[in-house]
C-alpha cells in the first residue's frame, strides 16, 4: 500500500465513532445544591488533562462563582439562539456538537424542557442523538426527575414534576454516580444561593426522603449489577434482602402474607409470596383463598407465584436458590412430634436445607409494632456518641462529620482535605489530626496549606509507630481537627485502643473532628461483609459512631472508575494492584460493598425520618448463642433487625448446668460476647439451668420478646431423633412468638 492510500488515522476513528455507541455517566443527586455540576466538572478536568477530547454542551453555573472557575481551561461550546415569543433564548447546539464531534460532552440538566424550536422536544433526546452518532456524554439529574419516581418525589417536595427522564436512562447509563451530601450541607448552601423562604427545598423533611429516595434507586441499579455477576458472590443474594413467604389454602397464609410485606417495607426487601401445588386437586371452596392472597400480594408490593412440585419443602428450596431468597417466611407445624417423624414437615426440612437460609416462623398471633415510642434512656458510661443532636448539644459536644466511602480509594480523605481548604479559607481554625495519603500524590498535594499536628512516636516490639497524639490537639484546641481511618486500632501502649475512642474525647472537649470510614468497618456489618466477599475484616467499630454523627456524607464512585483507579497506581503501589484485583478488590466486591454503603446510609435516612434516638418498649429482639464460632453473627443479625424495628435487644446465654464446667477460654469467649452485645446496644444475660429449652421460654416471656433468633440446629438427623432438637423444642413450646432461625454461615 502507497503512502497516499493508508488510511487517515483521524478518519478511521471518526468512521469508527459512527457505528459504535457513547459512553453514558450519570451524576444523580437529591435536590439543588448537592454538587452534580461541580463534581461533573471537576472529572471533566481530570479527562482534559489526560488529552480526552472533550467539550462542555451546556452547564448551569446559576452565577456560582466555584462553578464558572472550573470551566477554566475547557472548550465551551456556544449555545443557540432561538426566537420564541418574542424573546431570545438559547439553548445546546446539538448541530454544532455533531458537526464539531468531541470524544465526549458535557450536558448538564439531563431533564430539560427545549425551547419550541429545538430539533428534539428534551434534552435527554439530544443526548441520545449524541450517544447513538458514537460520543461519550457526562450529564446530571436529581431524583425527582426520574420518571420511576416522579410521582413520589412530587408528593414529597409538594410540587408536581413535569420535566421527566425515562427510567431507561439510569438503566443503560454506563456509569451512575451518586452525589452526596448532609442535608444540613445543601440547606446552608441553598441559604447562601438565596433560594426564596417557601422553597420545598428547605425543609430539611423533604430533603430526607429524597435523599432516601436517590440512595435506594442507585442501590437497587447496583443490585442489578450484583445479580448479574452471581458467581462471584459468596451470599446467596449479594447485599439486599429477598424474602420468600410459603403459603398454602390455610386461613392463616393471610397472616403471614401481611407479617412478610411489613417485614420487606422495614428491611427494604424484595418480597415472593409462593403456592406449592403438589398434584392434589385443590378443592373447590379452597380456590377463593389463592385469588385473595394474590391480592393481598399485590397490596403488600409482593409477587405470588405458584409453583409444581410434589415434594414441598424441595420445590421451596429450589426458587429460593433461583432467586436469590435470603430468608423463608413460614407458618408453625401443626403436626405432633410423631406426625412429623412419620410424616415429615415442611419447616423441618426446610431448617435442615443447609443452603445458609434464614427461616422466620411466624407465631400464631401477630406482634403488635405500632404503640407510641417512648425515649431512650441517656447512657451513663458515654459522652459524645449520644443518639441525638440536642442531647450532644447539652453536653457541649463537638460536631462530628464522617465521610463513608464502600473501599479504599473512592476519595474519601480527598474530598476531606478539598473541605478543610475551603474551611481554612473561611477563617475557620482547622487542623490535621492523622491524614494517612498512602503514597497518593494527588491526596498528598492537598496537605500543603494546612496546618499538621506532628503525630506521637511509640515503641512497640522494638518498632517505632506513629498514632494521633491527642494530648497535642486538646493543647493546641482548634476549632475543627481532620482525623482518617476512624476504625484504626492503635498501637498498644496508648491509653485507648482505637481511633474512634480518641475522636470522641476530643468531641468531648468540644473540638468539632471530620473524619473517614469505609463501610466494611461497621460491627453489625462484620459477618455480612464476609459472606459476601470472602475477606474478614479485622478493624471494626461500634455501628453506634456513625448513628450518632452530626453528618455522614456518602463518596460514591462507580465500580469501573474506582477499578481504573487501582490499575493506574493511584490507590496502591503498582507491584501490588495484581493482587488487590484478585482478592478484596474483585469487581464482585466492589459492586457488593458499594451497594451496603448506598443501603446503610439509606437506613439511616429511615430512622432520621421516623424519629431517631427513641425506641419501643413494646419490642423486644432475643438472640440466644452458645459459644460456637456462629454467636456473634446471631448478635450482629439480631442487632440489625432490632435497630430497623426500634426494639431492644437482648443476648442470652444459658448454660446447661449438666454440660461441661465453664473453662477459663469459655469465660473469656463470654465476655467477649457481651462486649460485642454492648457495643450494639444490646444487654446480655448469662444463666444456668437443667432445662435450657424451658429457660429459653421463661427469659423470652419475662423479657416480653416479639422475636427470638436462634441458630440453625448443627445435630444430625439421627441425633436429634435420640437427642431431640432445641430448636423444634423451643417451637412448640412458643406458639405467639416469631422465631428467625439463622442459617450458619460462620462453621467449623
């Protein structure tokens, strides 16, 4: 081939961008002011500097002076000018973009309604003619703009959403981000935008939900995400909640469709409601019942299924494998313990499936969830980490801020020291406490300017490590102080054993102290973090820090760009990235730990929402362990539910007087359980007797508990027909009492 007829290279690409489709990132947010242009912005900077050739379409900077600063330096593209009505409008020039084809464009306001005039009606069609002509585009859009729900978002704010995107837009989006921050956060900068008083938008209620709103929608995508990915997940559903309520034509299937839709709206859970045909015919006057409980099913936001198989239990367990079912929602046997030897039960079996499945027995009378909350008692032994605000404030505590991120890398210390510049820059007194930048020059950089409170050197094992020294903060007093890692355990030889103890001293004192967390860290989190991605996370903190925090703020970062990251050396050193992405970093992880982080703090908007720091003294959750390795999972599942419900929490040990003396290990296994107990806000019990299954019962009726956990049984079959089974003792013998039976993932 003659140098005249190769191919331009230039051509070819742009002959190339023709036939494939753009790239699609979404910035979602919940309201004005929580930073989806800036962010948007600030990764167009990044691409720029790396050579990607890029444009800005349009971008609403509302006279923002940090917003027009960062368009410095990037190609903006001039808007069209339309005649309507008798006035000059302007809008994206779709033709000029096409003529001119960028490998990507910025388009901000992806709801837009276009002047009459434009060649599309919206904007989001000029984004699909951009998308299909091969050019990549990073757009934003709030909540409420999403047509899946918009209605809703309109009922909260008050106002009706006219300018709807297609849900089609955040499904196929190559990329969604979510754009966080505290209500309070975007409350003060709507205030300093001079937003009018009787804006939805500033009240803090609406804020709430919606940020709710935003946090549940990107999770359910990234559950998506994990579904399609099952092999690579160790639980059987990844991260969110999947129930499956077993029915037959019983009356009482009504009771438990009711009991599984109250207990999927409070765990966010999707909801099975199934009918097992077994061959039989049903029989005439039964038929009416199933249309019911499909009806009931539909009202409670279930889907009912019915399905073929002659053997029950089987047929069951093979769906909730299918779909991913975490837990079974059945009725009580009504068969003696001879009937049920000869001619098995349904619930039995489905206890010893050993496919980690969690099964709620529903008692015969349902619990009563709804009596007015009353507060909680003020606990003595703390100072900060109070439930809410106003009892911090009447302590003089210092504010405290938390950045949560899903792993290592997403930017949480980064978008901290951007914050502690924009403080100092106000004249606010700030400090840096401990910024661990783990070789990132970027996050390195963001030093420079800030003032750093050298760190306190300690010999340990003839090795000089470097810790907080919180002595020389409380002298030195600033008004704020940075403090990363709140979930580092300290070098022995300090007066504390972990970071977060450090923090709440210094909250004490008054100092008010920004800091980072990643999600994995949260103890009630522990077992499910490593069910779902195979890694033990040894550094854990009390789930209590964050609840009582002034503000928790979610960096999110989508899976792909935190997995660039990695491979670009900016999270660790390069002889180490091979080996992070085949181990905690795995895609599978990632997607996993990204969506718990969205469903956390989601959780946390629900309790903000339905009053935070009260309880009912109606609820009560017992969780009876032994000392197996599976106890504190029991605790952590127990704590969980007991927190989504409002309910005390009780941990029980009852130590058969007829079994082994307690050993000096047996003791201290005890009391690390109930430290575990306390640190979820739980009390534990210890006691003896001959009969622990009617111990069990005494303790749950003198503690008035609405739901006892138990772990699933470890006999045999054979052993429990000589030995018997606590489990199927406790259940007969409870008839008005739920009882979660947890499959154990934790075994020996």
């Amino acid at each position: 081939m003659s140098e005249n007829e190769r191919p331009d290279p230039q051509g070819l690409l742009r002959e190339l961008m023709q036939y494939s489709r753009g790239r699609l990132k979404l910035y979602l947010g919940y309201a004005p002011g929580v930073g989806k242009t800036t962010r948007m912005l600030r990764d167009a900077q990044q691409l720029h500097q790396r050579g990607v050739d890029l444009v800005v379409g349009i971008v609403e900077t509302h006279g923002k002076p940090e917003t027009m600063q960062l368009l410095n330096g990037l190609e903006v593209m001039p808007l069209r000018s339309i005649s309507y009505q008798g006035t000059i409008q302007t809008e994206l020039d779709l033709e000029a973009i096409l003529e001119h084809r960028p490998a990507t464009v910025l388009i901000d306001e992806l709801a837009h309604t276009n002047v009459p005039g434009s060649r599309y009606h919206k904007r989001f069609e000029d984004v699909e003619a951009l998308l299909n002509a091969g050019i990549s585009v990073l757009s934003a859009i709030n909540i409420q703009h999403l047509e899946r729900v918009s209605e809703t978002a309109g009922r909260l704010i008050g106002i009706p959403v006219h300018e709807v995107v297609p849900d089609r837009f955040l499904q196929h989006a190559d990329e969604l981000q979510l754009v966080d921050a505290s209500p309070e956060t975007v409350l003060e900068r709507l205030a300093q935008a001079k937003i009018p008083v009787g804006s939805p938008f500033l009240r803090r209620s609406t804020l709430t939900y919606l940020r709710e709103l935003a946090l549940r929608t990107v999770a359910e995508v990234v559950d998506a995400d994990i579904l399609a990915r099952q092999s690579g997940v160790t639980s059987p559903a990844g991260i969110r909640e999947r129930l499956l309520v077993a029915v037959s034509t019983s009356p009482a299937s009504a009771r438990l469709i009711r009991r599984g839709a109250r207990i999927a709206e409070y765990l966010d859970a999707e909801l099975f409601i199934v009918f097992v045909e077994n061959g039989r015919p049903i029989p005439e006057r039964q038929r009416p019942l199933l249309q019911e409980y499909e009806q009931f099913s539909q009202q409670g936001g279930g889907q009912f299924v019915r399905l073929q198989g002659v053997n029950i239990a089987k047929t069951l367990i093979t769906f909730a494998l299918e779909k991913n079912i975490t837990q079974v929602i059945v009725g009580e046997s009504l068969r003696s313990p001879l009937e049920e030897l000869v001619r098995g039960s349904v619930v039995n079996a489905l206890l010893r499936s050993g496919n980690n499945l969690d099964v709620l027995v529903v008692g015969e009378t349902e619990s009563v969830i709804n009596l007015p909350a009353q507060p909680r008692p003020l606990p003595q032994q703390r100072t900060c980490f109070l439930s809410t605000s106003q009892e911090r404030g009447d302590r003089n505590c210092g504010r405290h801020k938390i950045y949560l991120g899903a792993a290592p890398g997403v930017g949480k210390t980064y978008t901290m020291l951007q914050e502690a510049h924009d403080l100092a820059a106000a004249g606010v007194d700030l400090v840096c406490g401990v910024i661990e930048t783990h070789g990132r020059a970027e996050t390195a950089a963001l030093i420079e300017g800030l003032e750093m409170i050298p760190k306190r050197s300690i010999v340990y094992q003839g090795r000089i490590f470097q810790e907080l020294d919180r002595e020389a903060v409380l002298a030195r007093r600033p008004a704020v102080v940075l403090i990363d890692e709140l979930a580092h355990t300290n070098v022995p030889g300090t007066d504390t054993s972990k970071r977060y103890q450090d923090v709440e001293i210094l909250l004490a004192a008054g100092i008010e102290v920004i800091s980072t967390l990643n999600i994995q860290h949260l103890e009630s989190l522990n077992t499910l973090v490593e069910r779902t991605t195979g890694v033990k996370v040894r550094e854990t903190l009390p789930d209590l820090v964050v609840g009582c925090a002034d503000e928790v703020m979610l960096i999110d970062l989508s899976t792909d760009e935190l997995t660039q990251r990695l491979r670009e050396g900016k999270i660790y050193s390069p002889a180490k990235v091979e080996q992070a992405l085949s181990n905690f970093f795995r895609a599978e992880n990632l997607i996993a730990l990204r969506e718990l982080a969205l469903r956390e703090l989601a959780d946390d908007c629900t309790t903000t929402k339905n009053g935070s720091g009260t309880a009912r003294p109606d609820e009560c959750v017992m969780v009876c362990v032994n000392l197996r390795p599976n106890a504190r999972q029991l605790i952590r599942r127990g704590a969980r539910i007991a927190r989504r419900l409002g309910a005390r929490l009780v941990v029980a040990y009852i130590h058969h007087l007829a079994g082994e003396s307690l050993t000096a290990a047996m003791r201290e296994e005890l009391g690390r359980l109930q430290q575990l107990s306390t640190e979820l806000e739980g009390i534990f019990i210890e006691q003896s007797a001959n009969d622990v299954v009617t111990q069990i019962v005494l303790l749950a009726q003198a503690q008035s508990a609405t739901l006892l956990i138990l772990g699933e049984s470890r006999r045999s079959c054979w052993e429990e027909v000589f030995h018997g089974s606590v489990i199927e003792q406790v259940l007969r013998r409870t008839r008005n009492l739920d009882t979660l039976i947890v499959g154990n993932f934790e075994r020996e």
